[in-house]
C-alpha cells in the first residue's frame, strides 16, 4: 500500500544538521497554511504559532545553526480576548481542560507542519526542552499561553539516519491492555540491544562497563532518566504552567 503521504510517513527521520538557507517565503506560508488545516477542538484553533527566525532570539534562546523554528503555545488568551470582547467574558478557557485540549491543538498542529515540510524537502526535529524553556522575555508571550513544543526546520545537510521503532505488538493493544512478560519485553528491544552492541565502539562499550553500563536499557536508565536532572526540568515546567495562568 502506498502514496505519497504514506512514502513521506514510512521515510521519517529527525534533521538535525541544516545548510545556511533560509526557507523561501511562499514555502513557509504554505506549510504554515497546512498545518492549521489540522483537526483542533471545537475548531478554535487554541494554539498560537511563533515563527522565529531572528538570530538574536534563537541564541536568546540557547539555539545555534538552525535557519527557522517554530514554537507551537497552547493559547488560550487569544480566545479569552475574543470572549471578552464580543461574548461572555466570565468564560473558562485557563482550566484544566483547555490545557490538555490546547496542548493536543498545538501539538497536531506542529506535527502537520513537520510532516508538510518533509515532503517539501525541508528537515525537521523537535526540541523536547521548550516546555522548560524560559521563553518570556524573548517572545513575549502573554498569560494564559504555554509552549507545548518546538519544531527546528531548515534544509538538510545530510540524510539524517533512519533509526528502529519497537514492533506494532509491542505499542498496540486491542481492546484491552494486555500485560507482557519480561520475555516478551526483552525481545521487543532486542533490535535497540542489537544496534546499541553493534553501533557503538568497543572503546566506547568498554567505557560504559567501566561505569556499570552493560545494556541499552542501562544506559537510557541510568543516563537519559537521571533523577536530578529531570527534577530540575519538571520544576522548569511547572514554572511555565503556573506563570501561564492555565489551572492545573
Ligand atoms: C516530544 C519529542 C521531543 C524531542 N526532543 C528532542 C530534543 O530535544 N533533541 C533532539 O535532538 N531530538 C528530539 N526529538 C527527536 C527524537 O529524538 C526522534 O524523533 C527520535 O529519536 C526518533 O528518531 P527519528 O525521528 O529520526 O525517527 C524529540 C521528539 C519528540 C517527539
């Protein structure tokens, strides 16, 4: 089975290494055009996109060698303000509520966006950081407004590597969640152990024995979910969520 989005989805990569190109205009608006063609709740549209293509504001932000990004803010000031203005402004949009649905609006959004630009040529990855982000002073977003995620886009400057995903059985459950076995787990990883044994350096292997690290599961566990260093990330966020107003 096979189409052009179905060829776009199946040749997936993240990019993130881009040439000094600047996107052309008319290329920007139209994938900006389709990504707000997304489904949305209530089809309000609760994102707001800020395109940032200032240097100044990218290295405000600690951002280097990235021609274009897009921030993606769960926004619920813009409705609040069309509310007040022209309906009735005892309305709720900064509950629990509107932050999960803004969050889902944002992000579909972005993703039409990113995969809109993979069939133009244009590479894309996503910084995972802009929910912790101090992005205030540098955008100047106003209250009831969080960043739900960030798209880095720009021409490739190479292929990018076409990386393994966990089989379907092990992400897909019908009509129950069925429980797996440790043995059913491992085997579902076997293609992560695989790569992780064979990709790596024997120097390199043998440097991360040396601090207990024997497997690929170690080595996400104890590098990648560092107890200290999320906790230093999830205060960031709930930074973010209390200063954006949003009741959560
Ligand atoms: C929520 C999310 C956060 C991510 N954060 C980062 C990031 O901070 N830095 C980065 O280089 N890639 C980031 N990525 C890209 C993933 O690392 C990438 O999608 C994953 O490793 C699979 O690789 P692929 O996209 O090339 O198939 C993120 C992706 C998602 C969906």
């Amino acid at each position: 089975m096979n189409n052009e989005v179905i060829t776009v989805l199946k040749n997936h990569r993240s990019i993130r290494s881009f040439e000094k190109k600047k996107i052309e205009k008319e290329i920007l608006d139209e994938i900006l055009k389709v990504g707000i063609r997304a489904a949305n709740g209530g089809n309000l549209q609760g994102y707001s996109l800020v395109v940032l293509d200032d240097l100044d504001k990218l290295e405000a932000l600690g951002i280097y060698n990235i021609p274009l990004v897009i921030i993606a803010l769960a926004d619920a000031y813009r409705t609040k303000r069309w509310f007040n203005a022209f309906g009735e402004n005892k309305a709720s949009v900064n509950t629990t509520h509107g932050f999960f649905i803004n969050n889902w609006d944002a992000l579909i959004c972005l993703h039409n966006i990113s995969i809109a630009a993979e069939s133009l040529g244009i590479g894309t990855y996503y910084n995972g950081d802009i929910t912790s982000m101090d992005i205030g002073k540098v955008i100047n977003n106003p209250e009831y407004t969080f960043p739900s995620g960030m798209l880095c886009l720009g021409y490739p400057k190479n292929e990018g590597r076409f990386l393994d995903r966990l089989p379907l059985e092990a992400v897909v459950h019908y009509n129950s969640y069925r429980i797996p076995t440790d043995e059913e787990i491992k085997g579902w990883y076997n293609e992560k152990e695989n790569l992780f044994q064979t990709r790596n350096t024997k120097e390199k292997l043998e440097e991360l024995r040396t601090k207990g690290i024997f497997n690929i599961a170690q080595a996400y566990s104890k590098n990648k979910f560092k107890k200290e260093e999320l906790e230093k990330t999830s205060k960031n966020i709930k930074r973010n969520i209390k200063e954006s107003g949003y009741d959560v």
